[in-house]
C-alpha cells in the first residue's frame, strides 16, 4: 500500500485529490492516508475528525496527513490530535516538497516532540498565483474528469470561512486550460467539467482579465474532439455576456448551471453580503431559460440564516418555484468562528433543522416534477457505469450495460423517482 486518499466536500476537492495522490507517491510516501479535508460547516470538520479517528484505529501503522480547508483553517485542531502525524495547508497539498518534507520528516521519525513540529501551513493569503495541474492518473476514457481554472475568492460573504482556506482569487491562464482539456480529450475523457471556488470571477487577475465566457469559448473552439463541456458552481451575480451567448449557441456547453442563491430574501441577502438581489437571482434564471428553453438549473441555498424570520425564510422557498429550480444543495446555517456571521443573533437549532426539512422537501417534489416531464424525450446519455448515466441536463439515468465514457442517444420511458429510465 501506497497512499490512500480519504476525500471531503466539493468537486474542486476532488480534483485535487488526484493531484496529491500523484504529488505524495512521487514523493516516495509509503502506508500513508491522507484526508482531504472540508470547512464549509462545523459538520464538516467534525467528520474529518472523526474519519480520522475511524482510520486510525482500522490502521494503527499508517500515517495519517491532514490537508485541504479545514486544516488550512484550523491547523492546531488537527495537530492537536494523536492520530495526526502531519497538517499540510491547502496551497502546499499541490506541491511536489511539501510531500518530500513530510516523508522526511518521517522517515527522521520526528513528531514525538509535539504538535508544533505537525504544522506546515503557510499563509494562504499571500499566495498570487495559481499553477495549472494536469491530472494526468485519471483512469484513461473515465467518462467524466475535473480542470480546476481558478481557486480562492476575493469576497467576504458573512457566513464563509472558505475564503481564509482558500485564500484570494487566483486563476489559470487560458492557453494553459485549452492545453489540458485538449489533453484530457485526446486521452478519451468524453465530458470536462471547468470548477473552481468562485468561477465567474475568473480572469480577473490575469493579462487582459479574461472573463470566463471567454474561455469557455476558447475551449470549445480550440478543443472540436470535446463532446461535452460542462462548468461547476456560478455566482450569477458575475456571470459575463460571452458565457450567456454560449449557453445560448454552443450545443457542447451542457444545458445545466448550479447557482449560488443562498437566499431569497433581500435583507437576508444584505446581512449575507451577498451582491444580488431576490429580483436579481428571478431574471437570471428567466433569461438563461429563454435563451436555452431545456436548461435545468440547481442552487445552494442556506436554511436557518441569523435573524430570518418565518417570513423571510418563505421566499427562499419561494424561490424553488420562482426560478424554476431542479436540484438543491441545502445547507443549514453553521457557525463559523471568526465569521461576521457568527455574531449576529443565532436561531434555535431545531428551526434550522425543520427549515433545511421544508427546503429539501421542496427540492424533491422539483426533481420529481422534472423527472415526469422527461418522460417521452430523446437524450444524449454519458454512460458513467454498466448501471448509470447522465443526460446533458446532469440527471442520472438507469441503464443496463453500456461502455463508460460513449454518448448514447436514449429515449426515456419512466422515472423511479431518482433517476430516469429508458
């Protein structure tokens, strides 16, 4: 056994995954399991505790490495813990010496001396800019595969510590993207998904200040052998004309975006610092749809923020049907320390809890209408798997049989009220 990956939150983590994998194993560390850690939610770090803990006791020989925003943000926690032998921060995981460090360090058999000498985590903030790194172990012909283009985000919305773990915005030039999804492409990977941290912001600090709809342009222009082009999580607040014509014009940009909403209340809105307002995040998502009338649209959407009423909360409810939403990611409100956020008057845990209920039963009765209305349709189908694919429009299909990574045309008979079924 080599190094193991144990992988927390979201896409972009998992990219990033796959670069420490190479990272480490070049670095020649042996019986090591690293968790790849998330801070969105105090939820989230408990369960990296906890896996940590888990994964100790399974493997008492191995040594464990703490890395990505959690560590980032709260390295003494993790230091402080036995099991832990190393806490690397979330710019050091991409690079090759810090994992030559740590099998040095080792190797030297050093971390008796305490939690001080777990600690390499450097300044997040002083980072500027932003190395591309093509994933080159990706399964050859996976039918899906992640490029990260930028990292990090320059706002302060209230209630996220993602910024202190991740640092400012930083992108990835485009000539360097079009080289690694032509790459990728070449390799057989039939659908590339662009992610980031704050994705619309991208290119602002490069030559020119490229906006993203650019390269999404380039991309397609410059890549014709990409099937399917798809790209993560948008602030639609910053979403630039270009990535609008191409949603409208390109077929290979897939008709889906998942929107960061959080809210649909406007005071709630301000108190978030967030930079749209309810009215804002309604004509968005209408004009996306006139220009793209199939396109299906999800959303982050936070329950149980400080100080919202009952009122409050009902339009953000509201916005489910107002923007015509499909998928949902519900976060109930956590705590963040150190965040403004964490100031301001906090709800009753139980409201949180049975507001986060409503919002994701509101979700599943969208997804289900959705579902019923795909009945009778012909869609392009990314097999994944001998049991699953996804149409364009990201909703999973069961299937039977099939090679990963082709693009099948299928026509859909029914639903099972999660997936589609043909």
């Amino acid at each position: 056994m080599t190094v193991e990956i144990v992988t927390f939150g979201c896409r972009l983590n998992a990219f990033e995954s796959e670069v420490i994998r190479r990272e480490a194993e070049g670095a020649g560390l042996a019986d090591t399991i690293v968790v790849n850690s998330c801070a969105v939610t105090n939820e989230a770090v408990a369960q990296a505790r906890q896996q940590i803990r888990k994964l100790k006791r399974a493997r008492p020989g191995a040594r464990i490495v703490v890395t990505g925003c959690a560590a980032q943000t709260e390295p003494a926690t993790f230091a402080a813990m036995a099991e832990v032998d190393r806490v690397i921060g979330n710019d050091d995981k991409m690079r090759g010496d810090a994992w030559r460090a740590a099998r040095t360090a080792f190797d030297a058999d050093a971390f008796g001396l305490g939690r001080e000498q777990k600690i390499a985590v450097a300044d997040i903030m002083a980072v500027r800019e932003m190395a591309p790194h093509l994933v080159d172990g990706y399964q050859r012909g996976l039918p899906r595969v992640f490029v990260q283009v930028q990292n990090g985000c320059d706002h302060r919305c209230t209630f996220c510590i993602i910024p202190f773990g991740r640092g400012n915005s930083r992108s990835v030039p485009v000539g360097a993207v079009v080289d690694q999804v032509r790459a990728l492409a070449e390799r057989g990977h039939a659908e590339i998904v662009l992610t980031g941290v704050d994705l619309t912001s991208y290119g602002a600090d490069l030559p020119g200040a490229p906006k993203l709809g650019t390269l999404v342009k380039k991309v397609l222009r410059h890549v014709p052998e990409l099937q399917r082009l798809r790209i993560s999580s948008i602030d639609q607040v910053e979403v630039d004309r270009d990535l609008i014509d191409a949603l409208a014009s390109e077929e290979r940009l897939m008709p889906h975006l998942h929107l960061s909403l959080q809210a649909g209340d406007d005071l709630i809105l301000k108190r978030m610092k967030r930079r749209h307002a309810r009215s804002d995040a309604v004509a968005f998502c209408n004009e996306v749809r006139r220009l793209r009338p199939d396109i299906v649209l999800g959303a982050d959407l936070i329950a149980g923020f400080p100080t919202e009423t009952d009122e409050m909360f009902q339009r953000s409810l509201d916005l489910v049907e107002d923007c015509g939403l499909t998928f949902l990611h519900v976060f109930p409100y956590s705590k963040r320390p150190g965040t403004p956020a964490a100031r301001m008057p906090q709800l009753d845990g139980r409201v949180i809890r049975d507001r986060a209920a409503r919002l994701r039963a509101a979700g599943e009765a969208a997804l289900a209408r959705r579902l019923q209305a795909e009945i009778g349709a012909t869609r392009a189908v990314l097999i994944e798997s001998a049991t699953q694919g996804r149409t364009e429009h990201f909703i999973p299909v069961a299937i039977e049989g099939g090679v990963p990574g082709e693009v099948r045309a299928m026509a859909i008979r029914g639903h099972d009220g999660a997936k589609l079924t043909v």
